[in-house]
C-alpha cells in the first residue's frame, strides 16, 4: 500500500510541477512576478498584504492577490479593501494551494489582464508542513514566522523554511510582550537556510515595511527588463 | 487518477479508525484518560503542557505525554522537565500523528506501566487541516487556539474545531496587545462546534488552569469507575 501510495504522490507532484512551469512561463512572459506566501495559519500573511497591495497601489503598481483558504472569503474582502483586484481560493478541506487551483482561477478570472500587473500575490492556506511541496509557478516563495510562535519552528519544520526564497518576520510590534528572542530566531532561519533574505515587520505599526517594499521593487527589475 | 486517490486514503483512513479502536479500548481498560492536542503550530500546546503536567504531579496524579513534531526533540526535552515520563515522535515530512504511530512508541516504551497512570497527553503536530481526520484514540480530543492567530480560525478551519469536545483559548496574558476580539473568537467557535467546552488559560500567568485541571479531574471519573 505504502509503495503504491509513494508513487501516486510522485504523480501528482510531477503533474503539478508540470503545470507550475507552464504558469511560470506565462507570468515571466509578461514581466509579472509572483509571490507565494506561506506560513502557519494566524502570521499575519493577510495583514502584511492589506499593507503592501494599499502602499504597491500608493507607488502606482499594478497589484493583484489570489487568495486560499480552506473556507470563507474573509481574507479576500480584507484584501479587496485596497483597491486591489482580489480573488478566494476555498480548498474546502484541502490542506494546500496547487498550481491546478492557481491556473484554473486566473483562467475564470475574466476582469484581469496579467499584462497590466506587476505583481501577483499568492497567500497559501496556513500551514507550515504540506504546502512546501507545491510549487505554484511563483519566482519568490516567502515564508513568513511571527514573534508569537516559538523560536524554533525553522527547526521544527525544515522543508517549508528551506524551500523559501525570503523569510518575514512578523508581528514585531508585540516582540516584548511575548518574550521573543529575536537572535535566536534569526539563527534558527538561517540554520535551515543559510543566507536567506530575512525581513523583521509589522503590518500594525508599519515598521520595516520600507525594506520589504525596496526588494520588491528590486526583484521586479530583472522581470521587467525581459519585456 | 483522483478516485484511486480517494479510494487509498479511505482505506488509510479506515485502518486507522481500526487501530485507534484497539488503542482505545486498550486505554479504556486500564482507566487511562487519552487527550489528543491539536492546533496551530505556535499556539502554546507544549506550554500548556509543561504546567499541566507539573500541576497534575504535584496533585498525585499519573501523567505522561507523547509530542509530534517534524523534525527535533525540542518539546520533549521540555515536557520532560517536568518529571513526568515523555516520548518525542518524529514524523520527518508527515504532517500529522496517526494511530500506528502512537501505537508503535507505547509498545516501544518498556519503562512506560499503562496500568500506572492516569493520564496521557498526546500533543500532534502542529497543523489545523490534516491531524481532524486521523483518530488516536484518544478519549478528548482538545482544539487550542490561541489569542494572536486571528479570532476567525475556526470558521476557516471547520474540520478540526468541529472533530474536537474542548476548546482551550491560550495567551489570554497577551489578549490587550494583541488586540484580542474574546466576544468574536468565542462565538465563532460555537458556531462551529456549538455547546463545545472553552477554556482560557495563560501557562505563563498560571491564569484559568484551574479550570482546566477540574475539567481533567472530571474526565477521568468515568473511566476511573469503570477499573
């Protein structure tokens, strides 16, 4: 049975991977770079992109954010506030985003050009173990840990940390209260992956959303020099 | 390709209810109350713990503890602090605990006397999908969530608060800056699971483990009548 499950789950995978190069080609065609952002469920991956899509917006960016969840469209009219055409992906059990899902909501999501964007936002369900084996044709995968977790989730939960592109640290506004022990955090991050991109926010207070901003608009750069 | 999918994980699913059936009546015979901790990763479960154990030692109780996670024996090393007996399981890359599992570490542990204690906590890994459909055999299946993860969890994770007969609301010490809406978090976990028992602990204050620990006292009556 193990075995026979072991090679289903390699089938799904390659199938995705296959659609997940096939969307990555679509969105570098078009100079769009795509974000997929993961974490545990209540990081404040929401909040960060309530932020970012409102102030993207303010600096005259073209922004979009697919967003899933098991259920509910919660997160999407929080998101929609900004302005930002906003879609919700409802897993409706599933513990993950694919690129299936991905394709087949930009597919029917009649009212938007993805050659009028620069970035497209992929908020993943919140879930710190399954959704590192998606790929969802993103450039940049962004795992996001809160001062609230724990320290040691990196360690805890090595494929998803190790399989980011840039890691956000959020919440930092509440550091204190929780006892957070931000060198040690910052350690652990880069045990898992070493040299990683580490961003310390708060989405509340607005600290170090300029950091996080500058390299999104520096990782647009090689994407729209293609086009 | 998607039904011989559905079709193995109903047969994964249905050898796991068998096993969990053997593992509980097994418990059930030796007057063992088996409590199965799910959650976030991050919302305190090894936390609570810690104190919950400390606590039911010192009032003379049996207590030990078997603690999920990917990769480390972080929590373990933690809980053991306690005194009390403490397995870590490792389950590399799954994302959370079955019933073969826990089965296979207590037959494993030869210093482990089932017949000696009162209770088991068997804290799963950190995930808000995947542990709802995997049964341990636990008799009380307990849902944390804790006061920085957003006060809508449970509506956009219906599964897991819906398989679970409490509730535990946990860093109730860092609702204010938080600012945790209690009033909304507490109806949308009875929307959910309607009528379900809440508690509201801070391990770090000691704040509402009375409760908790009355609760626990009083699970155990039944079973304990029955040896």
């Amino acid at each position: 049975m193990t075995t026979r499950i072991v090679e289903l789950r390699r089938g799904i995978l390659k199938k995705n991977d296959e659609l997940a190069a096939g969307l990555r080609t679509r969105f570098n065609s078009c100079g769009l770079l795509v974000l997929n952002l993961v974490s545990s469920p209540g990081t404040g991956k929401t909040a960060l992109l309530e932020r970012t899509l409102r102030e993207l917006r303010t600096r005259g960016a073209g922004v979009a954010a697919l967003v899933g969840d098991l259920e509910t469209d919660n997160d999407a009219r929080r998101l929609a506030a900004s302005g930002a055409p906003v879609r919700q992906i409802n897993t409706h059990g599933i513990c993950h985003l694919d690129a299936e899902m991905v394709g087949k909501h930009i597919g029917e999501w009649n009212t938007l050009d993805l050659a009028n964007l620069d970035y497209l936002f992929i908020e993943n369900v919140g879930n710190l173990v399954c959704p590192s084996s998606y790929d969802l044709g993103e450039r940049i995968r962004v795992v996001l840990l809160s001062v609230t977790e724990g320290e040691d989730k990196p360690l805890k939960y090595p494929g998803l940390f190790n399989s980011a592109d840039a890691a956000i640290v959020t919440k930092i506004d509440i550091a204190e209260p929780c006892g957070f022990n931000r060198e040690l955090a910052i350690n652990n991050i880069n045990q898992i992956r070493p040299g990683i991109r580490i961003f310390e926010t708060s989405a509340r207070t607005g600290q170090g959303m300029e950091d996080w901003l500058d390299y999104l608009a520096d990782q647009r750069q090689p994407a729209a020099s293609l086009s």
